[in-house]
C-alpha cells in the first residue's frame, strides 16, 4: 500500500552475477527505463481496496469488470478484491474470523465469500454469451486480504481459513458456471513495516497447508519488499522471497509504484534467489496504485521498469509477466 521503502542496493558487475555493496565492488546501481523492454506491457485491470461486502455492489463491480474486459479485449486478467486487515473478534455466534474492511467494517469468511461469488455472478453476466469460450475474457480473481496489525488474524489459523475459503469459491464457480472463465487465488498485500515475520510466514504456512493446488487455489502476494536485500525489522532476504514465491502455491505481485521498487528491491531479491534458492522469482504480474496516488507509477509504466530491471540482472526472457493491475478505493476509507 502507501509509501517508499528502499534502501536495499543491489550491483551486478560482469557475467557471474558477484554482488557488491554500495560502499565496494563497481558500485553500480541499477536503473530502468520504459523503453529498454522487449514486448509490450499487458492490458491494466482494475482492483479494489473495498469498504463493503454488499453483494449487489460486488455483482456491478464484476459486470464492470466484464464489459471492460471485453471492451479492451483482455484475455486473462488479474482482478485483486482487497477486504482489509485480517480479524479475528467474538460475534454473538461465538469467535469470528474475516477482515476488517477499508470502511471500518467487520467482514466475516462468509460475507466476504458471498462478496466473490457475486463479483463471479456479474462477471460471466456482463460477457456476452455468444462468445466461444477461448474467446470469453479469463479473469483471476485474487480475493484479498494483508498482514496489518493489530487485529491477531495473521495466524497459522487464519491462513488456514482463508485457503478454505478459496478452495470453496473454486469448487463454487467451477459448479455455477465455465470452469474456464473465471479462477478463484487468494491474495494478501504483505509489507515488511507491517507484522513480523514470524506471524507472516505462520500465516502463509497455514494457507498452503489447506489450498489445493488442483483447484487453482494459488496465493499471490500484492506486498512490498521494503529495503531490498536488507528488509530490517527482523524481516530477512529469505523471510521476503520465502511469502512471495518459495511457498509452494505462493507467486508474487510485486507492487512497483516507483522506479526503485523494481532495480533497487525485487530484481536485487530475484537475483540472490536465483543464487541461495537455485532459481529467479516467478514473478507474475506487478500491482500499481496510480487511480489512488496519481504522483505514482502506471501499472503499464511498472511492468516496463520491473522487466527493464529483470533484463539488467540477466534474466533472458523475463516479458512473460503476464499480469499488471492498479488497485483504487471502491469509495471512502473510514478506517485506514
């Protein structure tokens, strides 16, 4: 979400990918520019910060969702719902489970999965029928949450919570519709300058404890790798590529809403991945928030600097990044 965090400083000097300090070695630093990429950027989607679970409101954003596609001829798009902080609290049924919204509102697993099935209703309904599947827009829709404290939902047992949800929306939409049409991931915007990593990766665990991966139940992690190689407060190089794409079901979405966060932080942490975890990050998509921040970069700018920085580090092919979407305030943020 809001800021610039970037202190990490990342140089590649020659073929064998040595890393140096900023204080040592060739002392280069790493920077993009728009029009160093091959390929084009993909067509931008939209998703939401929400302050409502309402489902006639979710079912209008889905047919917005839908014409647009349409209209701008996507053929796979990532649509993030951002339900807010994780909660836990007691309700007159007992402990409850869910999110706090942007609108200050307690939203319960139940509300915000009858929010996503409405969002799929008014999908496949504002697609015009006449289509051919392969020629029907394929949305993800990556039903969000994050790691903000307070609120004792990033748990081992909310991660857990929140991948059954996800396995059922699957199971849901494959019955009520096109199994093709519309893929149901989880999502969470998880910020280094918001939780430990201890609560994080608890969270994370339990998450890929329960989703199937034969359902599609897959996490993307829309968050921040907030000073490079040197995240600080107990966060660690490994902690951040550990969330974002050494889990198992966990692919990133790295938000790029400035220039550095490409060169000076996620191309750095794909680079050291490749060295200690044996590969680069497969990066799927970037997230940008310039409908909310206009100051900040387009989502189509910020693909362009996160390959641009790819391709400096030596990535061979790094355009299949197939996803950019901006993210914006359904309405007024009571609460955040």
């Amino acid at each position: 979400m809001w800021g610039r965090h970037a202190l990490g400083r990342l140089a590649i000097c020659g073929l064998g990918l040595v890393f140096w300090a900023m204080a040592g070695g060739c002392g280069r630093v790493l920077a993009t520019t728009h029009a160093a990429i091959h390929g084009a950027p993909p067509t931008t989607t939209s998703s939401l910060y929400l302050n409502t679970t309402n489902p006639t409101v979710l079912r209008q954003y889905g047919c917005t969702a839908g014409e647009q596609a349409v209209t701008a001829g996507v053929h796979q798009g990532l649509y993030i719902l951002d339900f807010g902080q994780p909660q836990t609290w007691v309700g007159t049924g007992g402990p409850q489970i869910g999110t706090r919204d942007y609108g200050g509102n307690f939203d319960t697993i139940t509300m915000i999965s009858n929010a996503a099935e409405a969002w799929i209703q008014g999908y496949r309904a504002c697609v015009p029928g006449g289509l051919r599947w392969w020629k029907v827009p394929h949305a993800v829709l990556g039903v969000g949450t994050n790691n903000k404290l307070p609120g004792g939902g990033t748990t081992r047992q909310g991660g857990q919570a929140w991948a059954e949800m996800i396995n059922a929306l699957n199971l849901w939409a494959r019955h009520h519709g096109d199994a093709f049409d519309v893929q149901v991931a989880g999502a969470s915007d998880m910020e280094t300058g918001w939780n430990s990593p201890t609560n994080t990766i608890a969270w994370v665990n339990g998450y890929n404890q329960v989703a199937k991966a034969s359902l599609g139940s897959v996490l993307y992690d829309f968050g921040d790798d907030a000073g490079g190689l040197n995240p600080g407060g107990g966060w660690t190089a490994y902690d951040v590529w550990y969330i974002a794409n050494g889990a198992k079901l966990d692919l990133p979405i790295p938000e790029i809403y400035y220039p550095a966060d490409a060169s000076l932080d996620w191309a750095p942490l794909s680079a050291w991945a490749l060295v200690h975890e044996g590969r680069l990050i497969d990066f799927k998509g970037v997230m940008s928030e310039s409908a909310a921040a206009p100051s900040t970069l387009t989502a189509a700018q910020g693909w362009s600097d996160l390959v641009t920085a790819l391709q400096q580090i030596g990535e061979a092919n790094p355009t299949h990044v197939p996803f950019a979407t901006d993210i914006n305030y359904n309405g007024p943020a009571s609460f955040w």
